[in-house]
C-alpha cells in the first residue's frame, strides 16, 4: 500500500501519514512530483506528454504531463521526480539535470470507474531540458500507453479550453511557461540569444 506525507498548503509534511485510497477517499491533502520534457523544435517548445493507461484510476486514455507520480512518506520532492522518470520512462537522469520551476496546487472532486475520487495535492514541478529520443523510452505499460511530442502553447490552450484528449493541470503548464520565461529572460540579458 502506498502511503504518503499529510502535508501543509505550501506542501511541508505536518508529522502525519495517510494510505493513498484514504487520501483520495477524503481529499486529504498530499504531494505529488511533475516533471516536464521539453525540447525546441522549428523554435518552438514542445513538451513530451504520455498517454495514460486505460487502467488508471483518474483520467484513463488522456495524454498528461511527461512524467508524475505521489511522493512517498519520507521521501524528498526531487528524488520522487528522478525516481518517475525511472520508472515510467527508462530514463536515468541525475540531480542537476532537472530544474525546479516552483509548485503548484490540484484540487477536484470527480467520479472515475463509478468512485469517488478527490484530490488534494501540492505538485512539486521539475523540468528535464536533456535530449530525449522518445523511440528509445522504456514505458511503464501499466502506467502509460504511448508518449507524443505536442507544440507547447498548443497544448495550453487546448487544455484551457477543456479538449478530452488532454487532462494536462493547466496549472502544471502555467509553472513551466513561468519557469520559460525566465529561462529565456536570463539567456536574453546574459547575450545568448
């Protein structure tokens, strides 16, 4: 059984742990790690997403950030998210090669495969800049069908305007395009651009 930290509004576990059935049972508040894929092509960003099992308990089918997954009681944020692209994508990275862009909240109450389902989660979002050749990614088949590139600011605006093919947290995306900005801000007065 997976159990996870029972954290605060900014994330901090409080001393509390919590089985995920309960967590999502409840809607208690727990962590997750998102970590982004993303390459330039055609000077454009793109952003690797997976498509989902059709097992899934939340969002069967759907294409979703690159890689994500719970943060287990005691673990740390940025060794979750190393830990995700292990073992849904075969990708081996290391600390450095993944910048934190900042956090963000996920909270809804729905129903999937006639349960309910609330979430509650502060998502901790690490991005992967590395080249990655998505025809030699390992998948974690219960987890994850396929993985496809999709243009960036596409795909924000797709999901804002709630496409079933996506169920991407706008949220998730907002992080990453602040995290862009910034990057580009920096290269802009460093004169790399």
């Amino acid at each position: 059984m997976e159990i996870f930290d029972v954290v605060d509004e900014n994330g901090n576990p409080v001393g509390e742990t919590v089985g995920r059935g309960r967590a999502h049972a409840e809607g208690i508040r727990h962590r997750t790690a998102h970590i982004w894929i993303i390459r330039e092509k055609d000077e454009r960003v793109q952003v690797l997403l997976q498509k989902r099992s059709a097992e899934k308990d939340s969002f069967p089918g759907r294409f979703d950030t690159s890689s994500a997954g719970h943060i287990q009681a005691g673990d740390e944020p940025r060794e979750s998210a190393l830990r995700e692209l292990k073992e849904e994508l075969g990708i081996e990275a290391e600390k450095e090669d993944l910048d934190f862009a900042g956090t963000f909240r996920i909270q809804y109450d729905l129903e999937f495969h006639g349960k309910p389902f609330r979430d509650n989660e502060v998502a901790f979002v690490y991005v992967y800049r590395k080249n990655v050749d998505e025809t030699r990614l390992v998948l974690q088949t219960e987890e994850l069908e396929c993985t496809e590139w999709f243009d960036l600011e596409e795909t924000y605006r797709a999901c804002l305007a709630r496409d079933q093919k996506f169920c991407v947290p706008i949220g998730g995306l907002k992080v990453l395009m602040e995290y862009l900005d910034n990057v580009y801000r920096e290269d802009t007065y460093a004169g790399n651009s």
